[in-house]
C-alpha cells in the first residue's frame, strides 16, 4: 500500500476534485489557467504561467534555467512520481496516432479520471481514493502521447525472441512442477525486490522515489519495497559479468542537464518483461521545469526481444516525504501460504492443491 501523508477531509477533498474535474469546461482545462481552482488537480501547478497539458514536442522554457548543486552538477534532487494514465504500450484503436492534439489529451485524461472514480465494493476490498491512492489524486496531467513506448513508431514493445519463449515456457513449466511450497514464493512476496525499481515503468500504486545527489554520486531512493540505487559517476567500469544482482548495476554520469545511468549485470531470475541478466538499460533524467522530471530509457537485449525499444514519461515532483514500506501485507501472506500448506497437509491435500479424497476437519 503507498505510505504517503494522508490528508485531512479525505472525503471532502474526494468530493470537491470530482465536481471540479466535471464541472470544469475542457476549453479552459486545455489552455493556460488562471488559477488552481481550474485545473483536475490543485497540486498540478495549473497557473497563469503554467501549461497544464505535457507536450513533448515543447521546446524548453525560455523563463527557466535548470539549477545546480553547489558543486556544479545539474540539481535533480527532489521527490517525484511516475505515476501516469497514459498506457506503456499504444492501444489498437490509436494506430497510427502517436500524438494527440490538446485538445484530446484533456478528453483522454478526464475519461480516465471518470473510469478511476468508478467504484464497485463488490470487486475490490478497500476504496483506495480514501488512502489518497488515486491518480487523479496526484499531480499527474495529461499527455500528449498516446503511448509512453516511443520507439518503435508503433508504440509497441517488440515481439519476444523464439529463444524468449522457450525462456518463458521452461519458466512456467519449472514453476509448476515446484507446486506451491513457501520455498518458492516469487521474490515480491518475499519481499526481496518488488521490479517497480529499475526501470520505471509506470504503475498503479507505490510509484514514488526520491533522488538524493552527493559529490560523485546520485542515489535513488524507491518507495516500493524500499530499494535504493546507488550510482557512481566516476567514470569505473562495471563489476564482472559473473557478479549480478536484482537491480543490476548501474553507472552514471552528465550530459549537459541531463543524467545518463547505463545499467548491466542484471540476475538471470529477474524475468523483467520476459528479459533475464543479458538486459542492457540506458536511461535518462532531464529537469525540464521546476515541477517535471523527464525520465526516458532504452531496453535492450538480443536475446529477449527483436529490437531495443525507447520510453519516455515525465514523472511529477509531489511533496515531501516518503515513508517507510514495510512491506507487511506481502509477509502476512507468506505466512498465510504456509499456513495454508499446513492445512493441506493436514487434510491430505499435497502442494498441487488435489485430493484423493477430502474429509471434513472434525
């Protein structure tokens, strides 16, 4: 669950945002605001001298100059969120659009915003806008993109490697023969990497992060589960091919405003969209106002897709601070997995969840 300060009133913050999101004319959402009563979301930044709309064809702000530290490195340092309602990959009934005008970039993230509000206690088990968990609850704004996948023009992520789909089916198949064994929970539900870390694509929940900058050094910090990436800009090579880990390992270093991470060393049990330890990231930061941080990368891995794809997504600055995830319900359900085991067990019932015969608990 995300961790973030909750506000007081939630409910009648709910409330006023829902009536402003429809009441509010696309018209005046779409062009600059006269004030935050205006826009979907008041911590959007939507001012006189704000555009609300993310163009990624906009040159930069002629007003704006990109800080820096005291030690002359560009200044990203600050808490962000890559949170977005623009999907990763580009739907079929906008083939062919890469982009779309203003206009339907309001249209698109107000529909959006009606579909998250809509709300079924039948099907989920808590509201999660009561715990400040909805987008429409952040600074996220609408995109001109239709896609956050920018190469290929297609807006898709490649097709799988025949090596890919082997990969994949022994995977499966090995996970099945295992059964259901405490042993063998996946690494999220341990707790050991939730893979929202690197790269960030964006997601539903636990999408914060903070970026922490020191001389020689850039340090993330990820809300979800708690993993910190620290990235050397030193210019030192790689650790050795037989040294991997789950968030690879990463070096760094500036290009003009912009922070470059180039990541190898992946484990081989990663499975990140199908991808094992031959992944090679490039990604990219760049401030390009004081409230947006523009985070791209490029994924590559011959032997896992076709060819390297490019992402691109700005990710929202939002207030300080992050709290801890302790990562409390995923151990409960460790704990309700062996106790689960136990009780088949106990009632003759092996891993593979069959019996023979099943006899009521007296």
């Amino acid at each position: 669950m995300r961790s973030r300060a909750l506000r007081p009133l939630v409910v009648g913050v709910a409330l006023y945002m829902a009536a402003a999101l429809w009441v509010v004319p696309v018209c005046l959402v779409a062009q600059g605001q006269a004030g935050a009563a205006n826009t979907p979301n008041a911590k959007s930044g939507g001012t006189a001298n704000a555009k609300l709309v993310w163009d990624p064809t906009a040159p930069p702000a002629a007003d704006w100059t990109p800080p820096r530290t005291s030690w002359g490195d560009p200044d990203l340092r600050g808490y962000y969120l890559d949170s977005s309602y623009t999907p990763v990959e580009r739907p079929a009934a906008l083939k062919g659009k890469a982009l779309y005008t203003v206009e339907e970039a309001v249209q698109a993230f107000q529909k959006q915003i009606g579909l998250a509000a809509e709300f079924d206690t039948t099907v989920i088990h808590y509201d999660t806008k009561e715990y400040g968990q909805q987008l429409w609850q952040s600074p996220i704004r609408p995109n001109r993109r239709t896609s956050l996948v920018v190469d290929p023009p297609d807006g898709r992520i490649p097709p799988l490697t025949p090596d890919a789909q082997k990969r994949q089916a022994a995977r499966a198949a090995a996970e099945k023969a295992k059964g259901v064994d405490v042993r063998s929970l996946p690494v999220f539900t341990r707790c050991i990497t939730g893979e929202n870390g690197i790269p960030r694509t964006h997601g539903a929940l636990n999408r914060e992060y903070q970026i922490f900058q020191s001389p020689g050094y850039v340090t993330l910090f990820i809300q979800h589960i708690g993993e910190e990436r620290i990235i050397p800009l030193d210019g030192r090579p790689h650790l050795p091919s037989n040294i991997t880990t789950w968030l690879g390992d990463s070096r760094g270093r500036f290009e003009g405003n912009t922070l470059i991470v180039e990541t190898t060393n992946f484990h081989d049990q990663r499975q990140w969209r199908g991808s094992g330890g031959g992944l090679h990231l490039v990604e990219r930061f760049t401030l390009t106002d004081a409230k947006t941080l523009k985070y791209e990368f490029t994924a590559s891995d011959p032997t896992t897709w076709a060819r390297p794809w490019s992402y691109e997504a700005p990710n929202w600055r939002i207030e300080p601070p992050l709290y801890e995830f302790a990562c409390n319900e995923h151990n409960y359900g460790a704990i309700n997995v062996t106790v689960g085991l136990q009780i088949r067990e106990k009632e003759g019932i092996g891993p593979s969840g069959r019996a023979e015969v099943y006899r009521e608990e007296r």
